[in-house]
C-alpha cells in the first residue's frame, strides 16, 4: 500500500467486546520495549492511566496470557 509492505496476522483467539481490552493490552505489552518513547517511572504511569481508563480486569487478562511469548 502507497509503497509499503502491510502484514496483517491472524488473531490469536476470537476477538469480543468483552476481551478486546485485555488483548490489546497484551499486544501493547509485547511491542512496548521495541516501540515506546518513555520509559521507567513515566512509562509505568502511563500503563496505569491507561488501565483505569479501560476498566481493565486483570483476570481476563490472565486467561490469554498463555497465548503470548514468556516476556510478555
């Protein structure tokens, strides 16, 4: 597209409304030391904006842990 390669991969599970969020956090979590701009202290208050914002559930995000790399 425009001269660019685009790969786009298949989920890892079924995507819903109601585990969308713990998804893209694992996501986020798996590209965020190749991609992030911040780090330490900042980085770590941003995360926890960004959960209280979503309303995220640590034990839905438990249940797909699996399906990502150990270092996530």
């Amino acid at each position: 597209m425009d001269g660019n390669t685009i790969i786009v991969y298949k989920p890892l599970t079924n995507i819903t409304e109601e585990n969308k969020n713990a998804l893209q956090f694992l996501d986020l979590m798996s590209v965020l030391d190749r991609y992030s701009e911040s780090n330490g202290m900042e980085r770590n208050k941003k995360l926890k904006k960004y959960v209280k914002q979503v309303g995220l559930n640590f034990s839905e995000v438990k249940k797909y842990l699996p399906l990502y790399p150990d270092r996530v």
